[in-house]
C-alpha cells in the first residue's frame, strides 16, 4: 500500500526534476521534498519539520529515489 504522494513540481532553468511529498490522506499539504543535490551529485530527499515517517513512508522515499537515480540530464 502506498502512503505518499510524489508531485513533480516547475524546475525552470534545471537539468533535474524536483518532487514535493505528499500524504495521501491529505494531498493539500506538503510534508517533503526531493530534489538534486549538487555538492553529493545525487537526489536527496527533505522534510517539512513537525512532518513524521514510520519504516513504510520511509521505504517509499527510498524506493523514489532509486527509481530516479540516473534521472539527470
């Protein structure tokens, strides 16, 4: 079962893509995001504070990050 939500968002004048996270009991607010890091050359993922993630949200965010791992341009 999957609780989040990843919405590619604008990333105007990048070579990489950008995703906000959301959760899908409330796909109004933003708990996180993803984005290129350059110092690593990597995408890495943040969160909004206050925001919690168990093992599965946390296993969902990684899952991501690996499907997009050779996303750049």
């Amino acid at each position: 079962m999957s609780f989040l939500l990843f919405r590619e968002v604008s990333n105007p004048d990048k070579k990489t893509r950008r995703w906000t996270i959301q959760s899908r009991l409330d796909e109004t607010t933003t708990i996180g995001w993803i984005e290129f890091y350059t110092s690593w050359r990597k995408y890495v993922w943040g969160m909004i504070p206050g925001s919690v993630f168990d093992v599965g949200c946390t296993q969902e965010v990684v899952d991501f990050l690996k499907l997009h791992k050779d996303d750049r341009q």
